[in-house]
C-alpha cells in the first residue's frame, strides 16, 4: 500500500475529529513535538518498527516522545491508541507530517527556516518574520539555525 494514501487518510480523520472537538491547537502542539522527536531520534521510528516491543511500551514511548511529562490529552490518547489497534505505528512519523500540513493549511500558516552564519537579532528576525508574513498573507512559523 502506499504509504502517502494511508497517512493522509488518518491525518484528515484526526483534523475532521480534531475540528469537532474543538482540539485541533493542542493536537498540533502534540504533533510538533513528535516530529521534533522523531527528526531529533532516529532510533524512535525502529523502536515503533520493533515486534519485540509490545503496545503498552509503544504507547508509552510515543506519549513521552509528544508531551515529555506533561499531560498528553484524550483526543491525542484515543487516536495513538487506534493507531497502535490497527498496526499502523509504522506510519506515525507520515501521519503526524500530513496532520501538520493540514493544520498549517488550515490555518494559514507559513514555515520558514532562517540560516546565517551569525546568530541575528531579535530586530532582525522580526523583520524577517514579518516582512514572510505580509508576503504570503499568513501567519509565520520561522526556525532560525547558526
């Protein structure tokens, strides 16, 4: 199967569920972290691959990777448990990527990555910020890496 056509199905699920909940800005931090968990640990993506392990321990592992000690949320723990159900935790990573693109397009929301060989100022970055704001009539999510 291919795995853009199932990661987007979950992903438009969870946004529909997530718009009649009224969760869709806590399950988009949730999100957040995750994909910053698995770009930030490769080994959590073969650690859901793993058959030894079983899902209370992937459950476990994925709300960790999400919240760290905070309070991962119902909606957040119902749709991870669904997908653990469905052995569909090799496609979390892809399913969590489509979730916040849909979220982004949703909401109007631009990312962008700001690369100097300097740390910039505050100033400067705001001007970025806001100058990539006006252009693409949205709201800015701007990364910035030395």
């Amino acid at each position: 199967m291919d795995i853009g056509i199932i990661s987007m199905r979950y992903a438009k699920a969870l946004m529909e569920y997530a718009k009649g909940t009224g969760a869709e800005e806590t399950l988009y931090e949730r999100f957040r972290m995750l994909d910053r968990s698995f770009r930030k640990h490769p080994d959590l993506r073969m650690a859901l691959d793993n058959p030894v392990l079983t899902i209370r321990e992937k459950f476990a592992l994925i709300c960790t990777a999400a919240s760290g000690d905070a309070p991962t949320g119902r909606e957040f723990t119902r749709f991870i448990t669904l997908v653990l159900k469905n052995r569909r935790e090799n496609f979390l990573q892809y399913i969590c990527l489509s979730f916040l693109n849909l979220y982004r397009k949703d909401k109007h929301i631009g990312v962008g990555k700001l690369i100097t060989a300097v740390p910039v100022s505050r100033a400067v970055w705001e001007r970025i910020h806001d100058s990539a704001s006006s252009l693409l009539h949205a709201s800015m999510e701007l990364h910035t890496e030395v």
